[in-house]
C-alpha cells in the first residue's frame, strides 16, 4: 500500500512539472532550439531540430549571430551548420513566429 502511494506521488509530481514547462513555453519567454540548418537566408533560417523536427525561425534587425562569441553576419550562416538558437515565440495577429535573438553557430555537421 504504501508503495503504490509512493508511486502515485512520483507521477502526480512528474506531471505537475511537465504541465509547468509546457506553461512557460508559451509566446513571450525566451526558449533554444539546437539543430543543423537546412536553409537560410535573410531573413528566416530553417533547421532540423534534435528531435528531427522542422523548425523555422525568423531573422530581425535585432538578431545577433555569434561564433566563438565573436560577432559573425547572417550572410555566414551556411547549410549544414549545427546552431544554437535563443528564441522568443511572439503572437501577430493569429499566428504566432519564433523569432531568432541570437543564433550561435558551430561547426558543420558531421556526414554520413
């Protein structure tokens, strides 16, 4: 008896802290996203996340691009590149866009 209560209460508190996490994943909080990009250009940037999910995020004026923590250009950001992007998720209108604060690049990824 007192074992399934323990077990009860490890998922009660399991649950408790993915609901919050999918709480603060809401538009306005800064989130990353790591992957390897599979398009850029000017003004957006496409990759492959983790998970092997698409992912798009949008490139402002504000966007800083990083390697090695020197300042880069986004024209630097090439195909294949793995990335670390800092992100805010914002609302416009009904549709909501991730935009890219700051985008770290690394090296290319290793093929196949």
């Amino acid at each position: 008896m007192t074992r399934r209560f323990g077990i009860t209460l490890l998922a009660s508190f399991v649950l408790a802290v993915v609901t919050l996490a999918a709480v603060f994943a809401h538009p306005g909080h800064e989130h990353k996203v790591l992957g390897t990009v599979t398009m850029a250009a000017s003004d957006h940037v496409m990759l492959k996340d983790k998970e092997g999910n698409d992912v798009t995020l949008y490139i402002t004026k504000d966007t800083k691009v990083l390697k090695d923590k020197k300042a880069m250009k986004v024209e630097d950001i090439q195909t294949g590149m793995r990335v670390v992007i800092t992100a805010v998720t914002e609302k416009e209108k009904d549709k909501e866009k991730t935009m890219a604060k700051v985008i770290e690049l690394g090296a290319a990824a290793a093929t196949k």
